[in-house]
C-alpha cells in the first residue's frame, strides 16, 4: 500500500506545470504535498521540514535542477536524511542523463508522458527513501550506542585486561585510600621498548598473539590484590598499595621486570622476546596526595629514563617537581 502521508515537494517556475503535478499527486491521494516556484524557495522549505521525495524541472532560472540537486545532498549530509530526487526534462540524450546521474539524480520523468508516469515512479520513490532513511536513522543509533558504550567501557577488547579508563578510577582510589589510611600508593608503567621493531617484523596476526602473552605473563607476576590495565599498544601498568610505606620499592615488583624480560613469549612465529620498562611512581600519603594526572606524568617522564638505561626505576611527583 502506498504511503499517502509521504511528504513530496514539487519545483517548477512554471505554475502551470507545479499544478498539474500537485493535482495529480493529490488526486491519488497524496495528502503532504507542497510546491515551490523556484529552487531557493524549495531549499527554505526544506530547510523548515525536510521531505522524502522531491520533484523539481530541470531548467529553471536562478538555479537549475542539477544545481538544487547539489544543494540537497548538502543538506541531506548535514541532516542525516535522504532525499529522492526525480528531475522533470525533455531531455532524452545518454550524456545528459548520465550528468545528473553523476549529480545525484536519482529518476526522471520525461515530460511528454508526465501524466501516466509520475505515480509509479512515486511508488518507487517511496520505497527507496524509506529503506534509505530507515538505514541513516539505523546507523546513527549505532553509531550513538557505541559512543555511549565507549563512554562506559572499561575493558581493553583485544587482551581482556581493564583499560586505562578504570585504571585512572582504581589509580584515583588508591591515591584516596592512602590518603586516609596512610601508607603509600604505586603506579608501575611497564613499556615494551623494542614493540615497534617487532611490529616491523610480524604481522598484526603475531602482535595481537604478543599482547595477549604479555597481558597473560603479567597477571601471573601481579599480587591478586594489586590492578593490571591496558594503556596503550605498548603500555601496561599496574596500580597497588602498601599500608607499610617501607615495602613499595622497585623489588616488590622486580619479578614483573624480570618475568616479562627474561623469558621469550610462544606465538605462531616462534618464540619472542620483548625488552620491557618499567618505572615505579610511588606517592607517600605523608608527603602530600598528587592527582591522577601527576602520577601519569611522573611515570611516563620516568619510562623515557628507563628506556635509556634499561633499568627499573623508581620516580615520586615531588621528586619530579624538584627536578
């Protein structure tokens, strides 16, 4: 059945042609029809409400209909809508239909035969804006569901591990935590320094293979009360605390340094070995709470000294301040 609600605009500087159209659209029951005596009026139109199916000719003056028709893929962009565009001429020629094809034409009607043409083409219309509007309006509500899934999740897809999202909430209580229990809060930056060789070397396929070993290793190293995340390709971390402030020191994590550099991880390649940095950023509540981003500052400023060195060390905000 055919959509009478269907909202149409004819275009014509011709009136007389705009009304036979309008009262043929009308007298098959078509009850959102509006007509527009020339392009710029046809676009504030559509401006105030768009439309599915627009009917324009295709000579006019001011602007001719492939010119509307620019216009209208402009606003279609802008407005996440699509409209039908059906061109009323008297032009038969291949090379005149295949410009406003290239244009955005969707149809024509060809003029000597207007009257037994136009409501089937319409049907057609109908049904290609719907499905096509109906794909905008589904993909945008996609596009809004996977922002607002991103916005809360808090899982890295491709290890499994947390993401650097719940690490900075789980980094932000542990600061709190220490705050007002006292004792001190650790942020261990591990990168995979030679990461970028080895992604020269395999292919995705063995780099994904990589990070999920790494992640795998590192949650065998970690204490079950400490936090493991995902922060980047190269960059895990992890977040603890010690209620003794005297046992956060780089060898309570030694194991980690040790496990990721000194055993090869098993892929489809063969065996890899990856060269791993680390750095410890302690915060002792004594000294005073840092914010998040201080911490990830210290501890990314401290991962440049231990590339160089390769050694694990061990940094603090006020530390780094006074530097």
């Amino acid at each position: 059945m055919p959509n009478l609600d269907l909202p149409i605009l004819v275009v014509d500087d011709a009136k007389f042609s705009s009304m036979v159209v309008g009262r043929t659209l009308r007298n098959a029951g078509y009850r959102d029809v509006r007509i527009a005596n020339n392009a710029p009026a046809a676009l504030e139109l559509m401006e105030q409400r768009p439309v599915s199916v627009l009917i324009a000719d295709w000579l006019m003056p001011e602007m001719d209909g492939l010119e509307l028709s620019d216009q209208v893929r402009q606003q279609d962009e802008q407005n996440n809508h699509y409209t039908y565009v059906i061109l009323l001429t008297a032009k038969e020629s291949v090379e005149a239909l295949s410009e406003a094809f290239d244009r955005g034409v969707d149809d024509f009607i060809y003029k000597s035969d207007m009257t037994k043409q136009l409501i089937p083409r319409i049907y057609a219309a109908d049904r290609m804006a719907d499905r096509q509007n109906t794909l905008l309006r589904a993909n945008s509500l996609l596009i809004e569901n996977n922002r607002e899934l991103e916005a809360t999740n808090i899982i890295d897809l491709e290890t499994g591990l947390c993401n650097n999202k719940y690490g900075r909430e789980r980094l932000s209580k542990t600061l709190r935590h220490a705050e007002s229990r006292g004792g001190s809060s650790a942020y261990v930056l591990c990168g995979i320094r030679n990461w970028q060789e080895l992604k020269r070397k395999h292919p995705p396929t063995v780099m994904s293979e990589l990070a999920v070993g790494i992640a795998r290793r590192l949650s065998t190293l970690i204490r079950p009360i400490d936090a493991l995340f995902r922060i980047g390709d190269n960059q895990y971390a992890v977040v603890a605390y010690f209620p003794n402030s005297d046992n956060c020191t780089t060898t309570a994590f030694r194991r980690i340094f040790d496990g990721i550099n000194h055993k090869a991880l098993k892929t489809t390649a063969g065996y890899v070995s990856v060269e791993a940095g680390m750095v410890l950023c302690r915060a002792d509540a004594e000294n005073g709470t840092p914010s998040v981003q201080e911490m990830e500052r210290t501890a990314v400023q401290g991962l440049v000294d231990a590339y160089e060195t390769r050694r694990f060390t061990e940094v603090s905000p006020e530390l780094q301040a006074e530097a």
